[in-house]
C-alpha cells in the first residue's frame, strides 16, 4: 500500500499501487477538504526518476557525494546529491531555494534547516562540514547538537538530526565502496 499526501491539506490517501502501472496517472479527490489532483505512478516530480529504482546507484558527474534521508512515517528514503560549496537542506517548498530539499511532512524540518559545505582539502581530497541553518529544533551530531557558530567536520557514513529526520552521510569516495 502506498500513500499520496493531499497539496492543500497533507492529509494522507491510501492506495494499492500494485494495481497501477509504472507512469500511470491517477486523480484523487481528498475526502477532508475535496481538493482533486493528481499523481503519476513510479515519479517524483522533485527528482524525475522511478521510485523502485535503486537511489543509492553512482550520481552523475560533478557531485560530491550525497546524502541519505533515512526513512520514517513523515517521508520515504531519500538520496540527495551534494555539490562544491554550500549545500543548504531543509524542508521541500516549491520556490524556496534549498539545493538539498527533503521531501517530508516533518513539521520539526525547518526550510533551511543545516548547511554542509563541502571544499577541497590542501591535500587534494574533500572535505564536508556541517552547521545549523540556525533551526528552531537543532541539528544534532552522534547526539549532541551543534551550538549555534558551531561546526563539525563529517566522514564517510556520519549520522546527523535534524528535526525527526535522521541523515547519512555518503562521501564521494565512501559510496562506490559499498
């Protein structure tokens, strides 16, 4: 069973998807508020790519590694490239700018949540740091939230919070050794 969130009121309509075919479209209507819309089987409007293939596969040249957005009841799992410079996550909001959008209902996920700037090392290698956005709830690190001109440097599968969301770190050289 899959579920679709209503745009204009986030409650959530429930559906077999195993009945639908990849790229079909359905309309809905939501029983709550009576907004019509409609969804298109195996897409994501926000990243275009089928939702059964396998997110973790090689990104495309000129990224910088990813994160991973650990599946709970507000989204579903998610893998998000990470660029040169700053990469600021948050909350998904059409217009808003954020390069790292999570796609949640999560109401503790601010929109600009944190910031990950990755930059070359004078070694040659990457180097990924976090700092909060700043967040109403914090961006927490191995349990211990970051102050507010705080920042911490990650490695290859560091585990961050923010909000109720938990986040994976994959380095550029870290994913394709998996």
């Amino acid at each position: 069973m899959k579920r679709v969130r209503c745009p204009k009121c986030d409650n959530y309509i429930t559906f077999d998807e195993t009945r639908y075919t990849e790229g079909q479209s359905l309309y809905f209507s939501c029983p709550d508020c009576g907004k019509q819309f409609g969804i298109r089987i195996g897409v994501s409007k926000l990243h275009s790519r089928p939702q059964d293939a396998n997110p973790e596969e090689e990104l495309e040249e000129g990224h910088c590694g990813s994160i991973l957005v650990i599946e709970n009841v507000f989204h579903y799992k998610q893998v998000l490239p990470l660029r040169m410079g700053d990469n600021i996550i948050g909350r998904y909001m059409k217009g808003s700018g954020v390069q790292c959008a999570i796609e949640t209902n999560d109401p503790s996920v601010d929109l600009n949540h944190c910031v990950i700037t990755v930059s070359r090392e004078k070694k040659g290698g990457l180097k990924y740091v976090l700092r909060d956005g700043p967040s109403y709830t914090g961006t927490f690190v191995d349990n211990e939230i970051l102050g507010d001109r705080e920042r911490r440097v990650l490695e290859d599968g560091s585990l961050f919070t923010i909000g109720a969301t938990s986040v994976i770190l994959r380095t550029q050289g870290g994913e394709t050794e998996e």
